[in-house]
C-alpha cells in the first residue's frame, strides 16, 4: 500500500505475511514513475502487487 496524504507521499508499506508487513517508503521514493506528489491534494491508499523476478 501506498499512503499519500493531501498529495504528498508518507508511507509504503508491504503486506508482508497478512498481519505484518515491511516499511519500504525510501526505496518507492527511488522509482521514477512513481509521483511523490499528486497534482491535488488528496488523501488516500492505494493498494497493488508488484512482482519482482530474480535474474540468474
């Protein structure tokens, strides 16, 4: 999940195992497309799965 309040980028989090999972804001805050601030000031989460897959 992803947390932006009134625009701005606060938090990431992974859902980890279901009850707890991983703070990863400073590593979103390195990916390009992903803006740090919203074009209004909103407030809301935005939920998604991301797979990453290991190169041999």
């Amino acid at each position: 999940s992803i947390l932006y309040e009134k625009g701005i980028l606060q938090a990431g989090v992974t859902r980890g195992d279901g009850i707890q999972g991983d703070e990863i804001t400073p590593n979103l805050k390195t990916i390009a497309g992903l803006p740090l601030k919203l074009k209004k000031p909103l407030d809301l989460e935005v939920r998604g799965e991301v797979y990453l897959s290991k190169k041999h």
